[in-house]
C-alpha cells in the first residue's frame, strides 16, 4: 500500500491532493487495483466532514454511524445519524445536523431521539435513521428503531418516528400505528409508488434477526406498506434460496426498469449462527410485479460485490441503476467503490468512490438532479478504527459515463 497521508479526525485539508492509493481488494471473487479504477480518493467531490467524534465530549459515544440525508431545499440538507452508546453492540441516539449552503458547512447536531428521556415508563435506545421527504410537502420524517436499554444489542427492535417541519431543527416525535407483530430492523429508505388507480403507497424495506438471541428465531427480508407514513402493515417477504444458508438484509428499493416492476438489492451473509461472507461474497436481488405483495426467489448479483456490508441501491431519473459498496474481504470495510447500469445493459466497471486508505462504510445517496446525487457515509482518519466522522460529498455519474 502506498503511503497515504491519514487525516486526523475532523481535519478538512482537500482531498485532491492525496496521492493515489494503491491497494488490493476483493470484487466478486476478483483481485482489482483500486488506483485502477480512479486516482486519488475517488469520484466522490465536495468533500466535508459533517460531525466527528472529538466534538462529542462527555456524550459517552465511541462511534458516529450509519447516516442518511435529505433535502429541504436546494441548499438546505439534512443529515440524520446515530450517536452509539459505549458498552452496546448497536444502539444509542439518533442526531441531526443541518446545512444551508449546499453541504459547505454543518450546524451543531440536535437529538431527533435521546435515550435519556424516558417513554413513559420505559427506558430505550434507537439506531439506523431513515429520512424521507414526501414529494411536495414541508415536512421531513425519521423513521428508526427503539428497544429497551438494557438489551446489549438492537436486533428485537420496533418502528418508530419523528418528523420536521423546520427542515431539521426542531423534532417532533410521533407514535406510529405498526400492523406487523414481530421485531424489526430499520436500514435503508422509503419508495413511493402508486395503485393503478393513482392511489400513493409508501414501502420501507427492513429485516428481522430474531435467530441471534432464540434459536427458533428467523433471518428475514420484508417490505412494510403505508398509505399515510403513520399506519404501517406487512405485505410481503422476499424469499431466500435453500434453507437458512443465506441471510438476506438491509434491503435497497427502487422501481425496476421495466413498468410495474418493483426492485430489491440486498446485502447477504452466511445464514443462521454462521458469520461471515458467502463464497463468492455477492448481493442478491428480488423483483415484485404486483406493488411489493409477492416477490420472485431472491438469486445472486454476480457483478455486485458485497461482503456482509451495507450497500447503496438506487435508480436515477433517467433510468439507471447505481450500485455503492464496501470492497474488500469480510470484515475490512475501507474503500468505497460503485457501479452504474443502463437499462438493458450489463453493470458498468467498478470505480472508486471513496478511499484514503481508512475506515468507511454505509453510503447513502440522494439525486437531487439527474445523474448528480447528495452522498453521506460513516468514516474514521484511520484504517483500524471505524466510525468516528461522518462524511458529505457528491458523485456525478453523468460526468463518468460522458
């Protein structure tokens, strides 16, 4: 590996200069150099850091993760993200912080959810925000999870929410009404889509892992459906092959390229008590025709790399596919890669998206324009330990594909 220049936690010195990163990684069975693939950190431009761990003191977190990103106006972006409690495996506050210029600079968080205060007489914790901004209204919602304090993990976890109507600097918490009897876990975004009689639908892709703490539990991938953003009901699991070798979740929804055809690309990991990543370690996807009700065998992505890590699954205005993820074996979660897919064609060449030698994981982008999206990720100025800034940039597909 090249010697790189790590940053230190929330320095913002340009990233352009960086010298080229030379390392190897794992792409769908394949060794690929990722100075290959792009020079410097990546295609990723605009680069800030949103929040960082040092200007947290006396908050009692040791991590900043999983962020996800909105947008109020052209220049008005919200960022919500977790705040993790030390001594838990995945659970503690979720925070937001706000920017009026575009992503240049960010405001002081403010609690979407404190596990300080009380819910009644319930103590609890959140994690894995989900921001959504219904088209054409004022108002910002946060979809997470809570579970009672005490449990050391977040895996038996319920739905809950707060909306905005400041674009982020005040929260509203709002108790919703979850017609779906079992935990659940909350990871990527809300898609809207319409009835053929023009009625508007809402479905949130979450996952269950019931199996980690009762071993008649199950590993599943499921898709709840809204008519109003505050009633929730469950109407479909995505199938998985076999019987329990694969553990389908954290699930990306996007309409398919064909009309009527709703898209799932999904993270995957060996499935029951085994950890680790399949061999070849790929995602795999699903597709619904009747409005998410029932879903096809969920079946690998041979071209999409994914080793047990959060991925970026969406589709922009002109009807491509764009693909984010961590590269790299099992467990090392560093550069950032992505591919693009026209319709009807096969997925592009990996490129870098990020990559400066150090720790990052759990992109989520936004289009705010054809082909140009809004990008937040949880990273680190080092290459061992992850998760302590969080990161704003901005990717252009138009500008690789010519």
């Amino acid at each position: 590996m090249s010697a790189i220049p790590h940053m230190r936690i929330c320095d913002t010195m340009a990233l352009d200069s960086l010298s080229t990163v030379d390392f190897r990684f794992i792409h769908a069975g394949e060794n690929v150099r990722m100075d290959q693939l792009s020079r410097n950190h990546g295609d990723v431009t605009n680069l800030q850091v949103i929040r960082c761990l040092e200007k947290q003191p006396g908050s009692n977190y040791d991590r900043l993760w999983q962020p996800y990103i909105a947008q109020w106006s052209d220049a008005h972006l919200v960022v919500a993200f977790g705040g993790h409690l030390a001594g838990k495996t995945d659970m503690g506050d979720i925070l937001c912080c706000v920017s009026m210029d575009g992503g240049i600079s960010w405001s002081e968080p403010v609690a979407i959810f404190d596990h300080r205060l009380p819910l009644g007489p319930l103590r609890v914790a959140y994690a894995n925000p989900v921001l959504y901004r219904p088209p054409g209204q004022a108002v910002i919602w946060c979809f997470a999870m809570r579970c009672p304090l005490h449990y050391r993990d977040s895996e038996d976890s319920q739905l809950c929410a707060a909306y905005s109507r400041d674009g982020g600097l005040s929260w509203q918490p709002v108790e919703l009404t979850v017609d779906y009897h079992s935990p659940l876990i909350t990871c990527a975004g809300v898609l809207e889509t319409r009835t053929d009689d023009g009625t508007t639908r809402y479905l949130l892709p979450v996952h269950r892992n019931t199996l980690r703490h009762d071993p008649r539990g199950s590993q599943d991938q499921l898709v709840l459906e809204s008519s109003n953003l505050l009633e929730w009901r469950l109407i479909g699991y995505i199938p998985a092959p076999g019987s329990g070798e694969v553990f389908l979740h954290e699930g990306n929804l996007a309409l398919g390229e064909q009309p009527g055809v709703i898209q799932i690309v999904m993270r995957t990991a060996q499935g029951g008590a085994r950890r680790g990543a399949l061999d070849p370690p790929v995602a795999f996807s699903s597709v619904s025709r009747d409005g998410g009700h029932t879903w096809s065998m969920a079946s690998p992505e041979l071209a999409l790399h994914n080793a047990a890590s959060k991925a970026f699954f969406g589709r922009d205005r002109r009807g491509r596919a764009v693909y984010v993820y961590s590269v790299g074996p099992y467990g090392e979660r560093r550069g950032l890669a992505y591919k693009v897919k026209r319709p009807g064609q096969p997925w592009s060449e990996a490129r870098a998206f990020f990559d400066t030698g150090v720790k990052n994981s759990y992109p989520t982008l936004l289009e705010y324009a054809p082909g140009q999206f809004h990008a937040v990720w949880d990273s680190s100025d080092s290459p061992d330990r992850p998760r302590t800034m969080i990161r704003y940039g901005r990717l252009s597909i138009d500008e690789r594909e010519g």
